[in-house]
C-alpha cells in the first residue's frame, strides 16, 4: 500500500475528496496511489494537505524478503570449487540463484562480488604477464600471481559463508550491484 493511500485512508477521505481538497486530478492521485512517486509541487501540495512532511509521500516501504541463509551459503560455496575456472565461479551460482529463485539482495551481492573479483583477476592477470615481460621476472612469477588470486577469492568466500552464517550478513559487500 502506497504512503499516500495510507495517509489518505487516515483522514478518512476518497481519492475525490482528497482531489477536491488539493486540486490534483484524480488521475494523478491514483498513479501516486500505484507506485509512481509524486514530485514538486504536486508533492508540496499532497503534503501540505495530508498535513504531513514531504519525504513521509516518498518513503518507500522496506518489502519483507525472506532470505533462507542456507540458500545464499550454497551460492556463495558454489563459486569455490571453480575459482581456478574464473567463469564458472560466476555461472554456477546464477544457475544456482535462478533455480532457486533467489533474487535477494544478499545472493545479487554475492553474484556482483564474483564478477568484480572476475574483471580484478582479469587485469592483475594481464598486467602481471607485462610486469614479467618488462623486468625481466622469473618464470614462476606469473604462476605465483594466478596462486595469490585464486587464494584471495577462496578467502573472499570462506569469509563471507562465515559471516552467512553468523549474522546473516556478508563481510565482504559492494555498495551497488552489478546484477
């Protein structure tokens, strides 16, 4: 239910009453009332005539997901037994959520932090082949690099199943997602 059919069901008025009180169309009110969000001056107005703050229209409710954490710890674990084939570390998981039908913000992080690691390894990869090539570093140096990545995204995993598993939450997020 949107915040202004809240407020407007407090006060007891129907959308033409609420129309008549404000001089917003009726239109208006019901696309506000389905989801679109009023701005400017239609916003001052709604809100001056709720008698409410402005940012109480814009407020979205937080919609309750359910979140089976055992779900998002086999997401997470399914990335670990390819970090050695970089894109299965992301497919397998996709697969995983899709089936599941898990598209909650903790499994999208999960998804996000495996391509972010994907496109990081990719021009650690790459710069380190350059890196060998222009000072003249051993041989192994690459395959100490392609070592070091793969522990840090084992690391990345394991620590962020700890965290599933304490609080529900991962230890290592993103403030956006990729997906």
């Amino acid at each position: 239910m949107s915040k202004l059919k809240k407020n407007r069901e407090k006060l007891n008025l129907t959308q033409e009453e609420l129309s008549d009180k404000s001089g917003i169309s009726i239109r208006t009110i019901q696309r506000i009332e389905s989801g679109n969000e009023p701005k400017g001056q239609t916003l001052k107005i709604l809100a001056k005539t709720l008698g409410i703050k402005e940012n109480e229209l814009l407020e979205k409710e937080e919609a309750q997901i359910e979140i089976n954490s055992n779900l998002i710890k086999i997401i997470n674990l399914s990335s670990l037994p390819f970090t050695i084939i970089p894109p299965a570390n992301i497919i397998i998981p996709l697969v995983i959520m899709f089936a599941k039908k898990q598209f909650n913000p903790l499994a999208k992080q999960i998804v996000s932090i495996q391509i972010l690691w994907l496109i990081f390894g990719v021009i650690i990869f790459m710069l380190s082949s350059f890196m060998k090539n222009w000072f003249s570093l051993g041989s192994n140096f690459i395959l100490v690099v392609m070592i070091l990545l793969v522990l840090s995204n084992v690391f990345i995993i394991l620590i962020n199943t700890a965290e599933i598993d304490k609080k529900g939450k991962l230890f290592f997020r993103l403030n956006f997602s990729i997906i």
